[in-house]
C-alpha cells in the first residue's frame, strides 16, 4: 500500500485530504507537528512513499536536503500549488524531486495525479541512476588508465603487461580493477 | 512621450540582507532606470530557485553558493544562471546551545565536547548547498569535526532554528541575522562566531537572474543591477536606517519587531571593522568576485557535493559572474571598481582563498 505523508504547514488544507486518500486506499502516516525538525524524523523514521505539501510551504528546503543526502532513496514530492502556476507545474515537472503541482484540491483528482508523479519520480531516478553509473564507469576508466601509465613508468612494462599485472592483482585481492587502480596511484603519489 | 516601465518580478526571502531590493523599490530607483520591480516574498529558498527558473520571477535575492549549486545541479534542477552583483557582505552567525558554548569557552576542543554528548549532535543550516552550509562545515572542520561523519547536518527554515534550539532538538546551527540574535534573547543559544569573523567581507547574497536575461537583454540586466547598486550605496549610510527598519519590519517584508531589525543593522560591540553586515562597503560587498565563485566550488569539492574536475570552472565562472555589466554600472554610478576580477582573502583559520 503506498504511504503517503501530509506536511501541513501552510493556509491551505492539506489536511483535508486525508479522508479522500484514505478512501482511495492510501497508507496515510501520523500527521507531523508541521515543524520542520519533526518533518525530517517523520521522513527518515516512517519512509513514506510520496510526501504532500504546498508549494509555499517552509518545509521545502528540508527536504532538499533529503533529496541531496539519499541519492537512493530519494522521496516524490507532489506540490500543491493555487490556480493559474501553470509555468511552475511545467517547472517542477522537469525539476530533480519528482514533483507533480496541482491546481487546488480537488480529492478526486488524487489517484491519477499520484500515480502520475510516482511513475515520473521513478522514470527519473532511473535515469540518474544511470548517469551516475555512466560517470563512474568512466572514472574507473581514467583511473585504470593512470594505474596502467604508473606501472610501464616505474616497471618499464608495455601497455599490456601492465593491464595483465593489474587484472591479475585485482583476482588475486578479489578487488575490482579500478580499486586495484585506485590504490596503484595512491602509493604512487606516496612514493613520488 | 514617456517609455512605458519595464516590469520585473523579483522574489525575496524575509530577511535583512533582502533590504537592497526594497529600498530600490521603495526609493523608486526602479523607475529611474525604466524599471518598475515587483517583489515577491517567498517561503523557501527551494521556491525562490524553481520560481526564477521557471520564469515566474525574472531575479532574486539568493545566496551566493545556491548560485553555483544550480548551475552545477546538486541535488536538484540544473540551469544556467547569472550573478549580476553581490547584495551584502558578512551578518550571519553560528551559534551553539548555551551547554555546548560553555563547554567550548575553555581550552577544550569541540570535537572533545562533541563527542561527550550523549547523543549524536545536530546542527543545522538553510540549504543543502547554501552559505550557511558552507560556513558551517567550514568551521566545523577548521576544530577537527568532520561535518559529513559523527553529526547530523539538518536543513531548517531560519526562523524555527531557535525555538529548535531551545527545545533540545538542536546543538548548533548557522543562518542570517536576526536568528542568532533572536535565540541569544530567549536564552536558547550563544553565537559563537559572526560570518564576518570567519571570512572578514565573505560574499553572501547575491542579485542572480537566469542566463538568458543576462546574456539577451543586456540593457535590462545593466538597469537592474544600476537600481540594486544604487539602494545598496544609500543603505550603508546610518541615516537612512530608520527608514530601512520601518520598511522591513512590515508584515510584507520580514515582520518581526522594529527593534530586533535595528539591533542587526548596528556594529556589535565585538566586531571589528569589516566584520560587520555591509550593503555597500564602498562596492567591496557588490563587486562579484570571480575567486569567491572557485571558493565555493572548492568547498562544494571538499565534501563531495561536486565531482573532482579538471581546473575549468574559470572559462563557466565567467559567464556567470556578469563583471561587464557590473563594471558597466558601477561607473555610471561613479562607484569604485577594482582592477583585477579577483580578491584574496584570509580566513578566520589563516588560510587564503583566492
């Protein structure tokens, strides 16, 4: 069952969405004191799977951070904004927080809306995840380079003896090429 | 015929250091440059960056590493932006709970006190990849406290900090004035350094706009940053804070007592000269700096927010900082430019940034 969590801290009733989710079938967690530091424990402790909130809501900063911290456990945000911000829901749209903004709250909007958000927010994740996969794989890349660089200087190899003596340490250690690589240029830099 | 004025949407936090924008409103320095400003105030720092992208605000009051933080999209949206000039220099504190500054009054390390607490310590500050942020790890660490391991770093809105504070949840936080202050008068907390003791005329807001406007209307950015410039120059005159105080204190703007806004405008008694918040500083506070801009980004670096690179952020840098239309509108106001684009300066802990 999806967890949603409400942040009421602002005008509008965000609170009042609680019977429409509940019957739609959503885990609706605790409500929060609507403080931010009882928001953040709320987040971490209850790991909800969507977090309700408005647009001007204070809190947004807070979960920022969240956003920043737990790049693998990041939270969809669904933003409540008033009529009319349609270039803010474009906006947010593309933004990092997966965030889907509503023209007020109206209750039977909820289980598309939410639907849409969390399959945005994982189509997104996906990506950057990939992204981050892509830019280590190349920074092991640099670093196997270097490695390799380090040992036909030092060792007088060529180009693949020095690749064979790195792949052969990595088995050896049981440790991946680029962390065998990784520790061939530190000692480098070490011994000068 | 008179040219119709050109409106500009321009969002702020409530905070002292947004007072530039509201006296150039409130002066009319807007109209005097064609402009007519709008300000929004704004409940996050979050909807400052999304409302300016987004095009909904056309500039804003932001703080000088949320600059560089979008433009190389930590944790976020990434878009290019521009600084068209800094709003102010120092005025933030870091403060600890009264326990914790006692601890630390003697000759013991705060990473010995630190580590007798009987839980793991929290500060906080007001964006992940904010100033406070900044000057925060930056302290934490110059004492041996390594702010990504054995403490919770927390982002909180400013005006909870306090009462978080006074509630236990709290060990140390850093944000602008009139928080620090503010938790002193409730007995919650004790400022332990000023921003302007840590980095003597550090940058700390800026004036930043999206790229585009900077880059396709020249004009337009040339007449902004000429009105900021202009407010900026008029608040460093202590005669004219009376008016400022009255403007911030309304409900619109920051909302908190007259007093509380005045006693942040005045030089404490433990300040030295430049330590203190300046709007102006004879254009040090303004002149966007290129080498502040590599602090950040070296900061940013140090605890892994940003990937080590290649050494080519001077070639991005620039386009961020807009120095020509800066330079531009500083010697029309007759306002004192530097020769080099860069500054050195040395921090609380002795070390140079340049």
């Amino acid at each position: 069952m999806l967890r949603v969590l409400l942040v009421n801290d602002t005008d509008k009733p965000i609170a009042e969405l609680r019977e429409a989710l509940l019957a739609l079938g959503y885990d609706v967690l605790p409500e929060t004191a609507g403080r931010s530091a009882g928001l953040l424990m709320a987040v971490q402790r209850q790991q909800p799977d969507v977090v309700i909130l408005d647009v001007d809501s204070p809190s947004r900063d807070m979960l920022e951070q969240l956003a920043m911290l737990s790049r693998q456990a990041p939270k969809p945000v669904v933003m409540f904004a008033s009529d009319g911000d349609d270039r803010l829901i474009r906006d947010a749209l593309g933004a990092g927080v997966a965030a889907y903004v509503v023209d007020g709250l109206a209750p039977a909007r909820l289980a598309p809306i939410l639907r849409v958000a969390m399959a945005r927010f994982e189509q997104q994740s996906h990506v950057r995840q990939k992204l981050d996969d892509l830019e280590q794989q190349l920074r092991d890349r640099k670093d196997i380079d270097r490695a390799k660089g380090v040992l036909m200087d030092k060792r007088a190899m060529n180009e693949a003896e020095a690749y064979a003596a790195l792949r052969q340490q990595a088995m050896r250690q049981g440790l991946r090429l680029a962390d065998v690589a990784r520790r061939i240029i530190a000692m480098a830099d070490l011994l000068g | 015929m008179m040219t119709p004025l050109r409106t500009l949407d321009i969002g702020f936090m409530p905070l002292v250091d947004s007072a530039p924008l509201i006296a150039a409103a409130r002066l009319g320095l807007d109209r005097a440059n064609g402009l007519r400003l709008r300000l929004h105030r704004q409940a996050s720092w979050a909807a400052i960056r999304d409302r300016l992208l987004s095009g909904e605000l056309d500039a804003v009051h932001a703080m000088a590493a949320m600059v560089y933080g979008v433009q190389t999209g930590i944790g976020g949206p990434r878009a290019d932006l521009a600084i068209l000039m800094g709003l102010n220099c120092n005025g933030q504190a870091i403060t600890l709970s009264p326990a914790l500054a006692d601890a630390c009054s003697g000759d013991r390390p705060l990473a010995d006190v630190l580590r007798a607490l009987p839980r793991r310590p929290v500060f906080a500050q007001t964006f992940p990849t904010g100033t406070h942020a900044v000057w925060l790890y930056y302290w934490l660490a110059a004492q041996g406290v390594d702010p990504n391991h054995g403490i919770d770093v927390v982002t909180l809105p400013p005006p909870q900090m306090p009462d978080a504070m006074a509630r236990g949840e709290l060990d140390g936080f850093c944000a602008g004035e009139p928080w620090g202050a503010q938790a002193e008068a409730m007995g919650a907390g004790r400022r332990v350094i000023r921003s302007g003791q840590l980095w003597p005329g550090h940058p700390e807001k800026v004036l930043a706009c999206r790229r585009e406007t900077a880059a396709l209307q020249p004009e337009l950015a040339l007449a902004l940053t000429k009105t900021v410039l202009e407010a900026c120059r008029w608040l460093d005159d202590p005669a004219h804070h009376p008016d400022v105080v009255a403007w911030l204190s309304e409900p619109d703007a920051i909302g908190v007592p007259a007093a509380c806004i005045a006693a942040c405008l005045h030089p404490s008694e433990d300040e030295r000269p430049g330590e203190g918040l300046r709007f102006h500083a004879g254009g040090d506070a303004n002149f966007p700096w290129l080498s502040d801009g590599r602090g950040f980004l070296r900061q940013f670096r140090r605890w892994g927010w940003l990937p080590a690179a290649p050494a080519k952020d001077d070639d991005w840098l620039r386009d961020v900082h807009r120095l020509q239309t800066y330079r531009e509108a500083a010697r029309a106001l007759g306002v004192a430019v530097p020769v080099r684009d860069e500054r050195e300066s040395v921090l609380f802990d002795g070390v140079r940034w340049d």
